[in-house]
C-alpha cells in the first residue's frame, strides 16, 4: 500500500502531544505527512498585525490575524484523511472545537484526545469522531493499525 | 421576496437570548422559521438512556445521547440559510463552536453572539462568522436588514 | 418549526414495523411523510419483466427489476432527513445494508432497527448509525424527541 | 497512459480472492494499487478495545472497533476508483453490502464478486455494478481491460 | 407520500410521445410535474436571434439560441428526480445525448425510450439508464410503479 | 409547469433596470420571485457601522458593512436559479463582477446587462454567460421565453 | 508550472485525430497526459461476453459491455482537466455527445471537433464547449497556449 | 510538511506584482506552485481567431478568446489552494473581481493586493478575502508564514 496519509493535528499546543504522536509514528515506519496550525502562540497571536500592519482595536487585532491563520488551517484541513483534535485542561479551546466541527461537515475521519474528565463537555464532539483517545501513544497505536496493518 | 429564512440558534440553553431573537422577529413581521437544538437541558443529557436503555459507563449514557441529538442539530443546521452561534460565559461550550466548525464548512453564513470579553478565545470562530454580535437586539436589527430591506 | 422530516423506511418487508412507526408518529402528532420501498414482495421482484417484458435468465429478470426500484429507492433517500433500516431474522437483507452505506455516504442521519442477537454482524452498519433501536416504539420516541423537543 | 489505478477490495476475508486479484494483476504488469480492509479477523474485531480499553458490553466492543476499522475502510473507498466488493457463501457479510452503497453514493465503479447461486438476494447490488464476476480472474480481466487496452 | 415528483422530458419534438406520458401519467392520478425544453423547432432554432439581434454566421446563430436554451434545460435537468430521453428514427439528436449524459453525471433516475433498432448504438447511454422502454405507456407504468406503489 | 424561478437581479442600482424587469415579467405573467441585495446605497454602505458600532477605520467600516450584505446576497444566490448581472457607465462595480463569478461557479445561468461599449472590459463575465442583453426587456424576453414558451 | 494536464479524448475511433493531437502536443513539447476510451471498435463492443459469458440477448451483450467501458470511459473523464470530443460524418456518435453531457456536469473543459457541416445539429453541445476546432492541429495550438503560455 | 502548495495569480497584467512574490517566495525557500493567466495582453486578447480563425464582430472575436483563457484560468483556480487577486488602479478588472466570486464559491482561501485607495470599491471582495496586502512582500511574508511557520 503506497499511500502517504495525511493527519492534521489539531488543538492544544502547550504540551508534547504532537511530537509524541509523529515520534511514535516515525518509530512505527508509518508513511504519514502531519500538519499543524502554527503551535508558537505569540506568533500565531500577532501574525495579521505584523504582516498587515497595526491595530488599535484588539477585535481587528485578532481577526486579522485569525483570517491569515485559516489559510493555513483550512486548507491542511481539506488535505487531511484523519484530523486528530486534542484537549487539554487550560484555556477555552473553541478553536479546536470549531476545527472539529469543519472536519466532521467535510466527512474527515475524526480522532480526539483528552482526558476523561472532559468527557460530558465533549459528548458532541466525541459523537463525530470514529475514537476517543487518552493518550498521544493510543493514536499512534490507531495510526498503525489503520495504515499498515495487512 | 417570498422566501422564508430558516435561522438556526445553536449554543447557551441558560438565558433568555432565543427568546429575544424570536419576539424581536415577530415583531418585525420577518418571514423566519427558527430551529433550535433541544434546549432542556436535562432531556438532551438524558435522551439516549431514556429511550435506548442505561448505561453504567457515563461515556456510553453521553454518547447515546449526543448521537440522537445529532439527527437533530445536524439536520436542521443542514437546513438553514443562517446560523447563529451564542457563547455565555458559563461551562466550556464545545459543541456551540463544534456547531459553528460545522455551518463554516457547508458554507452557511454565521452570525456569533457574545460578550467581548470573550473575543480573543473566540477570534477563529468569529473569523468565519459575517457579523458579531453583542446583543440578541443587534441579531434582529440585521435580520430585519437582510430579510427585508428594499 | 414548521419543517415537514421525511424519513425513509428501508429493510425488511415481513413484519409490521412500518406499520407500527407511522402510527405510533401519527398518534404523537408528528409532522412527517414516511416515504418507504416498495413493500409487496411478489410486485417488487418482478416489475422488470411485468412491464418490460420477459427474460428467460433470471439474471437479467432481477436486474431489469432491481433498476426500476432503484429509482424510487435512491431518489426517495436522497431527499430523507432521516434513514430507518430494519434487520429481521431472516434472508440476506443486503438491499437493506446497501441503503444503510448509501444514506452514510450522502451525509443522512441512520437509525437502525434489529434484535441484540445481530449485534455483532451489524456493527459497521450500527457504527454509521446516530441510534440503534430494538423496537419501532424507540424509534417513534426518536423521532418524536427530534422532532417536537423544545 | 501513465495513472495508478486504485482499487479496494472490499468483503469476503475467508479465501484466496484477493491474492488471486493481486498476483494476477501483477502478472498483468498492470499499475494497481491494491486497498483493503484489514483483513485478521481477530485483529478487526478486537481493534477497539486492544486499543482503547475493555468494555463489558459486547454492543460497546464492537462499536469501538467498528470506529477504528472505518477509519481505514472509509478513507480508502474515497480514495479508490473501483470498488470490487466480494459476497462468500459464509456470513451475513453486511458491511460489504454497506461498502457497496457507500461506493455507489460516491459514483465509484463497482465490480461484485460471487456465486451465482447469491444472484437473486444481491440484485439490488449487482444493479448498482459496472460488472458481475463470478471468479477473480474475470475481475484481473476487467481490470487489465480498462487500464491497459488500446 | 406527499412528494410531487418531477419528470423531465428529454428529446425527440416530432411525435406525440410527452402527451402520451402526460396524459397517461394524469390518467393513473400520478402526482407528477412534467417539464421539457422548448419543443416548437422554430422558436427553439432562432430564440437567440429573434431576442438578442441577427447574426450573419449561423454558427453564432445557433449559439446565441443555445445558450437561452440552456438556461432553460439544465435548471430543469437539475430540478429533475427522473429524466427520460427519447430517440426517435429521424435527426442527429445529439442533444438528447447530451442531456442523458449531463444527467447521469448529476445522478438523476435516467429512463431511455426508443426502438430496439437503435440498441446498439445506444448501449452506453441505455447502459447509465435505469429502464429502456420502447413505448410512453410502459414510461407511464414505470411511473406509476414508483411513484404510488405501495 | 408549476415552478416558481428564482431571478437574482445583481448590480448597478443607480438606474431604474429592476423595475422595468419586473413589471415586465409582472405584464407577461411570469411565475418569478425576484431577489436582489439591497438597493439603497447609504443603508448598504452603513449597515455595518449602524447596527454594530462605528468604526474609526473605514477599512472595518466597510469590512463590517460588506460581512452582513453578504448574508444576503450569498444566501440569495445559492438559491437562485437565473443570476442577471447588470453593468452600467459608472463606479468600478467590482461586487458585481464578484456575484457572476461566484453564480459561475455555482452552475447558476447567467445573464449579463450592459451597452456594447463594455463588451471587450466584460469579456470573461460574458462568456461565462448563457446571454448578453443590452435592456432589460431583452430580459424579460429570455424569461418569458425560458419559463413560459411550450 | 509543473502541473502535468489529463486530456480526455472522446469521440470517432475511424480517423487518426487521436494521434494527430498527441504527436502535435509531443513535438511541443506538452506535459500531458492523454487518455481515452478503448478504440479497438470490436474489442470493445465484446468485452461484457468475452469477459463475463455469452448472451443470446444483444441488448444484454451490449448492456455487458457498456457497463466495463464505463468503468474506463467515467473513471478518466472524471480525472480529466479537459474534454476533446470528436464527431466525424459517420455512425450516431450518441456516446460522444453522452461523454459531453456528462464532462458538461462535473465542470470539465470542453473542446469539440467536428466539420463545420455538423455545426446545426451539434448547436447544444458546442455552446457547452470552450472552443470549437475544425481540426486537431487547433487542438494541439490551443492546449500549447493553454499550458505553455506565458 | 512535504506538500506543494498552489497559489493562483489573478489580476492586472501591466506591473511586476508577480515577479515580486514569486521571486520572494523563491528567495525564502517556499515549496509553491504559481500559476497565471496569460499575461501576454495581445496574446490574450487575440489566441481565439488566432487559431480559430477571424471574427468581423468584436463581440465574438471576444467570446472566443474567453472561452479559450477560461480552459486555463478556471482549471488552474480550481487547482489551487490560494487565489492571490491584484488590482491595480487602470482598466475595469472585472475580471479579476469574476475570479474572485469563482475561487470565493469553491471555497479557496483568497488574498487580495491593492492600493488602500481602492478600499471602499473593493468592500465585497476584500470581505471574501483571508488577507488585504497593499505590496507584493506582505504577500510573499503571508506564505512564508502559512507554510513554513512551525
């Protein structure tokens, strides 16, 4: 099977997940591309200002910043044959939800990761997702199974 | 213009915002079918035990749930010209920006509805969104415009 | 919500569940056309060669047959919000499974219907699933709570 | 002409069928790129929970692992350009029926594999094929066909 | 079953074979909106010249005729559950060709009516049909069958 | 034929060209709903500001604006069957040339207004059109044609 | 530009305009990729028996047939960024015309070639077309500047 | 990340936009593809009678150079994964505003580059816009940001 799989990780980006995830699949010989949002939070944060110039106001701050981000998300999105959506214990993350959501609606095979006691407040977004890990090392075992195994 | 809207109210079941919207509206005389997800919130936890049997396992009593409340939401989201997505500023919300992901992808026009405190945690789903909004008020004002105005 | 949901009725044809569903839904006041296949056995096999005339290969006989229905089936689940598929006791059913794989590939909400006891040879087709009931009465409680919840 | 054809092979994982498909191509020269399900039955079956923990309920077993298998199966049918879906005369064989109407919705070419003695309960999928082969040596003649003939 | 179904016409304008649909369709008390291009040859010939000026080319004639025509004939096909295309004995008829194509590749219902004199050269557009009839009456029994069988 | 069409009357909105296309199709009988983004120019300009909040960069101003008259013209589009485009002498009227673009790549059928003199600046737009009218009786004309002709 | 272009050539199978275009594209110099129908007339209107057995039915033997063209004929056309079909002075060419219908639908490129004679009865699916060429060497001129072009 | 993105380059034709970001995106090591319309204003104007032969009306010498660009410009927007629009401040441009609305309705993430004096014209493009650049480098700074930005 000759087929490079493409899995965008989305979410949380104060932990080791991700690097987890693309160490334990190069480990497993997988042929995966991964893609990313950009994960440096300062300039993700600032990017439209800092391209596109300065704003006074911190909603156009944001949303300029957040119309360049997109590019980049949506499209690896579109990319992608498996979105993996993780979330951590900090911050809001409506972000990663909404990637979430995108995914489902483009019938994107869906994996989350997360811990337990998320559960009932990720009922729905777990719903749309075809497994829900709680460990980095459980979607490599997925990723392996489903790309390799004969 | 003969055409009926159909505006779908997805997120916070804890104020009185769908309410506000759909009197608004009435009483504009707008030509507006309103869907909404169940909004009891004890039914919509519930609503897959209830019907299918119990579960010990709390993932499996939410799962069963999510799953039938997604015939509706994904339906009716499916369904609607507009979706309008609130966030309040209790309980973590996933599944109002999961709704949102959702609509972004199948190319409905969102309207977002919040605090600007929230602003910096939601500037992606904003991003995607054709206006945002602080009041229910502001809601029926531009409903009003692109439903009727000559 | 004035939406009328049509549902489609696929599967077996030797029990009364349908029966059952449209009159459990008629009696709580539901707001639904259910659209169905053709249900008479006799008629549904041989309306190929009774209108298209004879073939002396029964290959050919079903096949001439199997298209005709084909346009009610496809077009009828095409316009379903909801797909129902029943699995009885007996005979192959892989029309019934068939339907299931072509409503989950256009983006339909499934409900299945069967005995615990075909659990295991249905677990691809619960999987694409938002519900799996054992009685018509479950799924007439489905659809009364999407349907009619506020 | 210089594409890689890609073809799932879907069903039947009690006999040879795949390898005769896949040496008889080969020896073909064809360029195919053969996709499958996983094909260890116990490994298919057990997926879920050897992954993602233990569930008492059988009804849950099989569910994680009917998530975890969709994954690969889903992804892959979207990917190929012809399905060929292979009916034994062993089980219920549901989700290579279910496979069959996932690929007709998504306007694959599809070729069935069985013995005519299933011909009357596979109507409906056998209408819904480019071609009916009853060995997989007609099905490597189908191919070399369509991807080498001049 | 509340559906009113939408029949479009396809084809030869020279006999009387849609009011032998038409009227054999409203006879059965079928609830059925037929549709059909331009069938009066002059009108449909010179609508372009007549509505937006002469040409002196008739390539550009015809092409400024066509693409009236067109509007009218793919917004039908499109609104279309099924579309039957006749080939008479006489013309190119390349259009109705055309339509059957452009509907197949929409996944209408496709019903071909025609003389068996002309099966072979029309093996592939009756190949994408779901029934070949050689007269309106079985059109309108194939009709009747799908549409209020029980 | 019971169909109702749906015309979307895009562009200038400095002279009197949607009148005299709807009281035409008005006169002719036509089954028409004609929609259009809103026409009054200062309302269309401010919207944004006025139910939102001022700006002080007419940047955002117009951002604002164009975000909520987009909820109208693209929800009006995709329901459309026929987008008339209109071009007159004055202002850049690039929207105009946005919303042909965007029904081109609907499907939509389109028909472009405009003098000659602009034939070689609307070359792209007019050939992506099924006709080009120099008034809007030509129009009325092609309707009357297209939804009324036997 | 690295993109290599897939070039369907549809259409008369008795002149050598196949070898005309892709000897005139190879002396160019063009990154193209050229696919086809089978256009050896006898093999390809026997595959379906000499493949899957005899049938006494010549519609079914044809039916056969037409049903593993398809596989090739839709499978490529659907790959394809262009469209070249061709009708010469002989035959019905109805799958010609049935290819451009169904190029028309899925949004490919066309490019017809044909005599000018032709013109009239191939009105409706010249106005589908991007160009219209009396010879190959038109063709050829038009994919060089097409891909070439600075 | 290995994948190559597709940037489309639409617009004015009269300054070196493109030879500034393709040449940055170079210098900065970025893995994309730029494709373009024909650039070449007289060749552009004229490939239709150029190779299909002389028009007395200017009109169709028009039509016919369209059709043949739009092989180019609209197989090469569907391809890509950015549409970079330019407006400069001579000539209409509607042509560039038609390829936005088309790459907006495909759902391609847009960049639009023009002088803050065309803001107010440019309102409804802009707001179907990721990004609004007013040089060349911002452009270039976006996809080096968007696709190698860790």
């Amino acid at each position: 099977m000759s087929k490079q799989w493409i899995v965008y990780l989305s979410g949380e980006i104060h932990t080791d997940w991700r690097e987890r995830i693309q160490s334990g699949a190069q480990a497993a010989g997988l042929d995966v591309s991964f893609v990313s949002p950009v994960t440096d939070h300062a300039s993700s944060d600032d990017v439209g200002v800092n391209i596109l110039g300065k704003e006074d106001d911190s909603f156009w701050h944001d949303h300029k910043g957040a119309g360049i981000n997109a590019i980049r998300t949506q499209t690896l999105i579109k990319d992608a044959d498996i979105v993996v959506v993780r979330f951590g214990d900090k911050y809001r993350q409506w972000n990663a939800a909404f990637d979430a959501g995108y995914a489902a609606a483009l019938g994107k095979s869906i994996i989350t990761l997360h811990d337990p006691a998320l559960t009932h407040a990720l009922k729905e977004v777990d719903r749309a997702a075809n497994a829900v890990c709680e460990s980095p090392e459980q979607v490599v075992e997925i990723l392996e199974y489903v790309i390799n195994k004969r």
